[in-house]
C-alpha cells in the first residue's frame, strides 16, 4: 500500500442556494471523516437505486419514526426505490400511530421524567407521546386483530399487510399499495406484539414466526444482484444481511447509517467490511458506513441521491 500524496483536499465554500446534492459534491471534494463517507454513500446509493438488475432492501431501526423520518421510508417504497424493507416493531408502532391520526411533539431532553410520568407523557430523547395515543392505538389494533379468520395461520408479514390495509397513510399503508412486503422478524418486540398478546388471549390466530422465510428465501435465490441502506443495526441489519447467506451469492451494494462504535463488538456498529468474512457482502461489493445521527445522514443521502436520479 503506498503513501503517496496524490489527491488534495479541497476547502468547502459554500454558496447561497446551494443544492443538498451540491453541498454533498463539496463534502466529497473536502473527502474527510464521515463528510467524504455521506460522498461516497451517495455514489454507491445512485448506482443501487439505477441498477434495475438490483433487488433492493431497506433496514429500519432506531427510534426513525418519532423523529420524522418515517415519511421518507413511506416515500421511497411509493418511488419504487424498496423492494423488501425489515422493520424493527418499535417504528411499525409509531407509523401506525401517526396513520390514525395521533402525532409525536417536539419534547426535550432536559427535563423531569417523573414529572412526565405523571402527566401520561412518554419521552424518546426529546420527542414526547402522550398516553392518549396509544389509547387510540390499542382500540385501532384491536379491531384490526378482530378482522382475522378465526382459527387461522398468518405470517408477520401477512398481518402487518392487514394492518396496512386499513391505514390511510404512512410506512404499512405505502408497501400495500405497492405490494412491498414488510418483515418484523422481533414483532412481539414491540406494542404491536403486547397487542397482539392481549388479542390472543380471547382469540386462536396463530403467527407463524417462520412463515416468511419461504418466500423471503426465493427473492434471495432468484436476485441477480442485490443491495441494502441499512438505518441503524439491531435485527433489521442482521435479518437482511443473513438473508443470503444460504444462496451462492451476497450483497453488492451495501450503505449503513449507524451511530454505534465498531470496537464494542455489536452488530449495530460492526463494519460492512467484517460483513465481507461472512460472505454476506461479496468480495467485490460497494459498500461504505456513515458514523453519524442518521436523522442527519438520511436526509441528506436521499435528498442527494433524488437530486441526481430526478435531474436526468
């Protein structure tokens, strides 16, 4: 490996209405840090989405929903731009929530949660939801669980398609519309999953955890190429990456936006290229992580990445 000095960094100046997509063009001249990883992110992203040979996943964890992002997950599956998205339960809940009609509220995180605790408020960082919403949440569910067959058998994608059918907006309602199928391999994990307990205690429905394998195995087995933006880690990143891990074949492209440390050993900040011993990432695979708040990064990936697919 040589040590030559061959690429200058640039200085950034940056200019008066200049474009998201321009700004990022900057921060890869500049080439630094997580500056020139977003750059670099933006490329290997453009190329995913324009690859029409591409099976193209999405991997949804952290707490994205309550922090606004939702809408832009239920804007790139009605673009096209997600084949399979694999969702934590924890932001299903919230993108049901926001689907009724209830809303989070700008919050803070310095302040007295006991306080909070007595006024029925919950607290995600500086995000509030009051106790109200998941009133109307657990009354939605149930009439939504009280719609299955009885004595009936459903995947957990099968059931969050019935959920999705009787919402008028969001993450579920779009992938219905669009017959993307939505995986939630942790759904018990979540106030879905306690709902679905407390529906099954009166009721005989049976979720089969494995029930959607099958037909997540033949999308794996039958894709010439493959790639993933993965929002955070936990089980979404695992679920997809391992995916194809029993085909011959592994992911081409691969974008991850995590705030977690790689030397603490977890999943969530494990690099894509320790992905690559696995074989879950081809040797030849285009793939960069972007350290940072994804409720930065995200944005400005997609912002970018439409400027330069729309501007064709």
């Amino acid at each position: 490996m040589g040590n030559e000095c061959s690429e200058p960094v640039s200085q950034i100046h940056l200019t008066p209405k200049m474009t998201v997509g321009e700004l990022v063009d900057a921060m890869g001249n500049a080439g630094a840090y997580n500056g020139g990883a977003l750059f670099r992110a933006v490329q290997i992203y453009e190329k995913m989405l324009r690859d029409k040979k591409a099976t193209k996943f999405f991997g949804l964890a952290g707490a994205m929903v309550p922090a606004g992002m939702g809408g832009i997950v239920a804007d790139l599956i009605t673009s096209g731009h997600i084949d399979i998205l694999v969702s934590t339960g924890a932001n299903l809940t919230h993108d049901i929530i926001e689907a009724i009609g209830c809303r989070h509220f700008h919050g803070t995180a310095s302040c007295d949660d006991i306080e909070l605790r007595h006024d029925e408020i919950n607290r995600i960082y500086d995000v509030y939801l009051p106790n109200k919403a998941f009133e109307h949440f657990e009354k939605f569910m149930q009439q939504v669980f009280s719609a299955l067959e009885p004595e009936s058998r459903i995947s957990i994608s099968g059931l969050l398609t019935h959920i999705g059918r009787r919402t008028k907006k969001g993450i579920l309602h779009s992938a219905v519309n669009k017959s993307i199928p939505v995986y939630c391999p942790a759904v018990q994990d979540s106030m879905i999953g306690l709902q679905y307990w407390l529906f099954s205690q009166n009721n005989h429905v049976t979720v089969d955890a494995f029930a959607d394998m099958p037909a997540l195995m033949d999308r794996c087995f039958t894709a010439e190429k493959a790639g993933a933006l993965l929002i955070g880690g936990g089980v979404p990143k695992n679920f997809i990456l391992q995916s194809m891990l029993m085909t011959p074949n592994g992911f081409d492209y691969a974008v991850q936006l995590t705030g977690d440390r790689p030397d603490l050993g977890g999943l969530s900040g494990a690099t894509l290229d320790e992905a690559r011993s696995w074989g879950k990432i081809t040797e030849e695979a285009q793939a960069v992580t972007v350290y940072g708040d994804a409720t930065i990064t995200l944005p400005l990936l997609v912002a970018a990445v439409m400027e330069r697919i729309h501007h064709d």
